[in-house]
C-alpha cells in the first residue's frame, strides 16, 4: 500500500482556516471580544458619525450561564457594551432597544445604575425604544433614558414586584418524604418549600416586597416627573396590568410612539448630527444582519469553555423564574 507524504498536508493546514472558524481556545473568558458590525449604513458616503444600537433581549439577569452555547446575562452584556462604546469617539448616542419581560431586581436595578453612571461619564444622549415586550424590569431598565419610545403594538407595564415560593410539603406527605430542618432562628429557614408559610413569614415577605415596589415608583417618577407624570397617575397604573401605547403614553410613561427609523433620526437630533450609520458590538460566531435580527442563533455560538453540553438549550434563568427560585423579581410573568 502507498504510503501518503506528510508533507503534502501542509498547504491543506493553512487553506483550513480560510474554510473553517475555528473556536476560541477555552481558557478563562469564553464570551470573547467584542466587534463592530453595522445594521443600518449611512446614507452619505463620508458620514463618521456612529449611533450605538444596544439589544436588551430576554430575561434580565445579572452573570453568565454555564450552557454549552455559552449564553451571557443582559447585565454582562450591557456591561460589554458600554465599556465598548466609550472606547469608540464616533459614538455620539446609544439606542436601548428593548424586548424584555423582566427579571430579577437586583440585575434590573444594577443596569439602570450602569446606564445612569455611562450618561454621566460620557454625556452621550440615550434613547430607550421599547419593542414588542417592555414590562416590568424591562420598563425599570428604561427609566435611564433621556426619551422613550414604543412601537404601535408595544406591551408594556406591569409595574411591580414578585416572588414565588413552591410548597411541597403536601406532596411531602404523601410520598413519605421528611425534611429535617436544624436552625439557628426562627425566620432562618423563610419561605421554605417544605412548611406552610405562616402569616408572620407572609408579613416579612409583603414588607421586602412593598420596599422594592417603593422603589420601582420612585425610579419611574424621578425619570417622568419632568414630563409631567403624577404620583397620582402612575398609581392608577402600578397595580401589575400590562398595557399598549397609547395608555403608556397618555400617563406619560414614554415619549411617542416610533418605528425603529424615526428613533435613529431623533437619537441624531438630540446628538446634534446630520447623519450616521447604526452599529452594534456583537460577539465571536455571533451575526445581526440588520436591526431587527437577533443573534442568538444556537449555530452562531462556540461551546462553553468548561460549559456544560445543554441540547435543549434551556435558560438557566428562564428555568428559575418559572420553577419559582426564591428570588424577588421586576417581571411580568403570566
């Protein structure tokens, strides 16, 4: 039998490259870094102006997954995001687009914190245009913006707090299954699944609930006051109802109703520019296309360095919400 020279493989090596993308080696970070891509050019040839269109899509969580498509949080992401942008002088506004049923407090508020302290340091104008979905933590998440928008057929609303807590302690007893619990307090143990909830636990829960709710409310006015919304108004609201546009609008929760091209031609109003073209900083095997793609693709992503192989592709945050994770969230959740 003939024996092949391998020497004859060289030049295949170096074509593979051009034929294949290969994944980034697995060590420490596998999110990657960040690239420019542009969703919408500029209608004059000579623009250097640039508008930064950053996507809020999905649940609001604060860190990574460990999926095998190496899903990240809203929080990391904006974070990304933000910290690319400032590295960028072309920038000269931010589009917040936003299609996000909520999440949890904590990364709600987390990111109209990153949002208010990017404002500050850079003085860029920043637009919210709320899509399909802006409830909840979506709208909290808003509340950063210099201006607000919404699609015609925009949900919104559901301004308040939730927590779920299962009990199985029934079930528990029908199967002959006992938790032995050993505790330093009494209260140590709160909401547990395994013990009716008593009225005392019931009040420490509604009191850590009515705080947040609190807060919701002052985040909304301290960004609409000036627009004209009352306390009053927005407690008409602010009963956990989801909403269109035009009720949205009338109680001066948002600014307008625009498609995505009348927003781009105001963030360039409110920028002082003539024209610029609409970028966006995607991740490695990730692709937009135009500014209603997603990128979120299970065939656009590497695995996970050390990542865990998840065939089914299920969000480890969608799974805690909906199985009622001990966790108190700005979410609309039906």
């Amino acid at each position: 039998m003939r024996r092949l020279n391998p020497l004859l493989l060289v030049p295949l090596l170096f074509a593979l490259p051009a034929c294949i993308t290969l994944p980034p080696l697995g060590i420490g970070n596998d999110r990657g870094r960040l690239s420019m891509e542009v969703v919408r050019p500029a209608e004059h040839w000579m623009t250097h102006d640039q508008i930064l269109m950053i996507p809020l899509d999905g649940l609001v969580r604060e860190g990574d997954t460990s999926t095998y498509f190496g899903e990240v949080g809203m929080l990391v992401e904006l974070k990304d995001r933000l910290l690319a942008a400032e590295r960028n002088r072309r920038i000269k506004a931010i589009v917040l687009r936003i299609d996000s049923p909520g999440g949890t407090v904590t990364a709600a508020d987390l990111i109209h914190q990153e949002l208010e302290r990017f404002k500050e340091r850079t003085g860029l104008p920043v637009i919210a245009h709320l899509n399909a979905t802006a409830a909840s933590g979506g709208l909290y998440i808003a509340m950063a913006a210099d201006e607000i928008y919404a699609l015609p057929t925009t949900l919104t609303g559901s301004i308040g707090v939730i927590v779920t807590l299962p009990k199985v302690h029934k079930l528990a007893d029908k199967i002959g299954f006992e938790m032995t619990v050993v505790k330093s307090g009494e209260n140590k143990d709160l909401g547990s699944p395994w013990q009716p909830m008593s009225p005392a636990e019931r009040a420490i829960f509604q009191n850590i609930i009515d705080n947040y709710y609190a807060r919701f409310l002052d985040v909304i006015l301290a960004s609409r006051a000036p627009r004209g919304m009352t306390e009053e108004g927005l407690r008409a609201l602010a009963d956990g109802r989801v909403f269109g546009p035009e009720t949205a609008l009338e109680a001066k929760l948002i600014d307008g109703i625009l498609y995505p091209d009348a927003v781009f031609d105001r963030a360039e109003e409110l920028a002082s520019i003539a024209d610029a073209e609409i970028i966006t900083y995607e991740y490695p095997y990730t692709w937009r296309g135009n500014i209603y793609a997603r990128s979120d693709s299970p065939n656009a992503r590497p695995p996970a360095a050390g990542g865990d192989l998840n065939l089914i592709k299920l969000e480890l945050g969608q799974i805690e919400s909906l199985l009622g994770a001990s966790r108190f969230h700005y979410l609309w959740l039906p």
